[in-house]
C-alpha cells in the first residue's frame, strides 16, 4: 500500500527529530559528493526495480527539486497565502531524461541552487518563516514546515542513494 502524503511527510520530519533542519540541508551537497565518487557508471545508472529510481535519476531530481523549493519560497514571501501547484515527480523525470543526465553536473547544479535557497532561509525573519502557500493536494504549508520537509527529503535520497551503492558489492 503506497503510504499517504501525511504518511511520507511524518516519515520525512522523523528523519530530522534533533537535528538543525537548515545545517542539514547545508552538508548535503558534500555528502552527495562523497557517494558519487564511491559510485561506478554503471552502478550509478543501475535500477534496484523497473520502477525504482537509479542515483543518477535521484542526483537529478534533487536539482530540478531545488528549483521547485526556490519557486515556492519566493511565491510564499512575495504572497503569503499563494496557490501553490503540484508536480508529478515521475513525469519531470519520464520527460526530463533523468535516466541520462550527467550525475555530477545534476549534483552541481543542485549544489548551486542549495546555496541560493539556503542564503535566502538564512536571512528570513521568524515572522517570514510562519508565512504560508496553500499546495493544491496538501493544504497549507508554512516555509518553516518547508525547511523541515526539505531537510528530512535530503535524508530520505541520502539513506536511498548509500544503499544503492552499497548493495551487491
């Protein structure tokens, strides 16, 4: 049974319980870095399941992610209250080739991008982090519960990309 959005979202928020959810999303480029040199082509382009993603699919997901996340943020605090869509991440993926995108420049352009979200949260008042966009299938999501999710989805595709690495050795 595939779990519910509210299910994916605990899970993701679990991963982070007494962590510093933006020092988090500040080490993960590195960590990404050291996995991808443990990788072979071949490893890293390797499905575990026909409907599974490979690392360099997850690398560029992670990139056009941060993308998503700098649209949202910068919609929420230029309006607060602002419809926010949803995205099919298989069909980004289906239609944007993720199967053949270079892993390292997916993980640059992702840690490009990082830096640029995480320079704008940093700079954020409290105030700002309570603003909120209303996600067309979830319902009203502040930035704070944004830094939150981000943070604990890094932890997902890490803990994801360090097995597909480590399986079969």
């Amino acid at each position: 049974m595939k779990e519910t959005f509210q299910e994916y979202a605990q899970r993701l928020i679990s991963k982070i319980d007494g962590k510093d959810p933006l020092r988090v999303q500040a080490s993960t480029a590195k960590k990404l870095t050291a996995l991808l040199r443990r990788g072979t082509a071949s490893r890293l382009r390797r499905r575990p399941a026909p409907e599974k993603w490979s690392v360099v699919e997850i690398l560029a997901h992670l990139a056009d992610g941060e993308i998503v996340i700098g649209w949202r943020l910068r919609s929420i605090l230029a309006s607060p209250g602002t419809a926010i869509q949803a995205y099919d991440q298989d069909a980004w993926a289906s239609h944007g080739q993720y199967a053949k995108r270079d892993p390292r420049k997916s993980l640059e352009r992702f840690r490009i991008l990082r830096e640029a979200n995480l320079e704008l949260l940093k700079s954020l008042t409290p105030a700002q982090r309570k603003q909120f966009g209303l996600h067309s299938e979830r319902g009203e999501e502040s930035i704070d519960r944004l830094i939150h999710l981000i943070a604990g989805h890094d932890l997902n595709h890490l803990e994801q990309i360090e097995a597909l690495l480590t399986k079969g050795k």
